[in-house]
C-alpha cells in the first residue's frame, strides 16, 4: 500500500507540471513575428493586385483565429499598420478586400488612417 501511495504520489506531481507546461502553450495570442510571417504572402497582392494567392488567404484566416481578444485585435492591428507602413506602394483598397476574398472577417479596416486603439 505504502507504494502505491508512492507512485499515486509521483503520478500526481508529474501530471501537475504536465498541466502547467501544457496550460502556458495554450495562450490564443498570436505575435507580431506571427502576423508578420502569415502576411508577407500577401505582399504582392497588395501592391500589384491579381489573384489573392492561396498563402495569403491561409495567414489571413490564421491572424483572424489567433485573434480572439479585443487587446489580440489592438495588437494585431498595431503590427499590420506597423508593418504596412513600411511597406512603398501598397494599395490600401485591395487590403482591405483580403478578408472578404479569403472568407473571413475583420474587426477592422486597414486604411493609413486606422486607428488600432478603439
């Protein structure tokens, strides 16, 4: 008995740090670097138009699901009008059909005016 106790014991603890390993990687936040990475596919169908490549639909449905929060959306937004703006020629109307042309949503609208903060 004193040895199941033991490994009940041992079973426990390894299951708790396994929970709290586990439980910090769950996070839904998506990162700069992310939204970056999931974006630069869409480059230059944001500068020349022509066909949304498939790429680029994938990472603007993966920047929308990874943003769930409205701080996910702000930060996410702060980091598309960040990176854009460095970005010389890009078309601001064709940006802005990306959501609606790869099926899905956005909470905003990116134009050179875009306030992230509200």
């Amino acid at each position: 008995m004193a040895r199941f106790a033991v490994s009940t014991k041992a079973f426990t603890k390894v299951l708790l740090v396994c929970m709290l390993v586990f439980s910090a990687n769950v996070d839904a936040s998506i990162t700069c670097a992310e939204v970056t990475t999931l974006l630069t596919p869409c480059i230059s169908y944001a500068i020349f138009g022509g066909t949304v490549p498939q790429a680029c639909c994938e990472g603007v449905k993966a920047v929308h699901a990874g943003s769930t929060t409205v701080e996910d959306h702000r930060a996410t937004c702060s980091c598309i009008m960040d990176g854009i703006s460095r970005i010389p020629g890009i078309n601001y109307d064709l940006v802005g059909t990306l959501p609606e042309t790869c099926g899905t949503t956005c909470t905003y609208k990116i134009t050179p005016t875009t306030d992230c903060s509200k």
